[in-house]
C-alpha cells in the first residue's frame, strides 16, 4: 500500500501520518495462519517533532516511535472492518513493555512490523517493534479499540 491507499484506511493526515507504506504478509503462528503489517518511514529531517528534539543531535521522540508501530497496526483492521459497521476510527488504549534499543536519527528508515494478537469485540492487542539496517531501535505491546 502506498500513502493513498493507507489515508482510505486510517484518518491520520500530514503531519500525523507517520507510515508511508505498508504491506500485508500472512504468517504462521502456533494458533495458525495470521497477519502481519510490514510497514516503512523514512526520516527526513526536517519533520515537526525533531525541531527542538534535540538540537544538533535529532532523535525521533520515543511517542512518535510508539505512534508510528500503532498506525502501521491499524492497516491491519481493513481487513477485519466490514461495510455494514461503516468507518471506524483506531484509537489508542494502553502501551506496555515498551522498550528503545537504538535511536532512530535522520535518513533513517524504519521498518514497522505489527501483529494483532487478539481481539475482544472492539479491543485490539498488538505486538509491534521498529528496525533499522536490522537492528531493533523500539518494540512494544499495545492496544487500540476500533471505535465507529
């Protein structure tokens, strides 16, 4: 999926969409065959939330790592979002065992992987983690409802 087609799925718009591609890959899994959101940001540089983060030594803040992970998850609910319960809106629930391994700087380029572990009705819990040149820089569980 390229920009476009993530903006049909997710409401997030510049500067708050922080996946710029994303693709689906069925893997398998003790419990079987599921999904997994292989997405990508490549930063810049000059992106709003490394202004003052940190002066002469940008970093990409741990949140926006944490955001990025969730929004690469969310691609995921196209699949799952059928059109009898129209356009749903993911929004955040919890964060836990969040980890930051490596910093993410500019002309980085960060590949998200994602699964969704499991659902409860509208709650979705998801693994994610962020690489670089393969090395882990940011893995977390965290969960979402998918709120209409």
């Amino acid at each position: 999926m390229n920009k476009e087609q993530i903006k049909r799925i997710l409401p997030h718009r510049e500067p708050m969409l922080l996946v710029e591609e994303s693709e689906l890959v069925e893997i398998e899994s003790e419990k079987g065959k599921k999904n997994k959101a292989v997405g990508s940001y490549t930063v810049k540089g000059d992106e709003w939330f490394l202004q003052g983060h940190f002066p002469g030594n940008p970093v990409v803040p741990g949140v926006i790592l944490c955001e990025m992970m969730a929004q690469n998850c969310c691609v995921l609910l196209a699949e799952r979002q059928s059109e009898e319960d129209g356009p749903i809106t993911p929004m955040f629930t919890g964060l836990n065992n969040v980890k930051f391994r490596n910093p993410v700087r500019p002309g980085d380029k960060i590949i998200l992987e994602c699964t969704i572990e499991r659902s409860n009705g509208p709650f979705y819990f998801a693994k994610g983690k962020g690489t670089v040149n393969g090395k882990l820089c940011v893995s977390a569980d965290f969960s979402f409802a998918a709120v209409k």
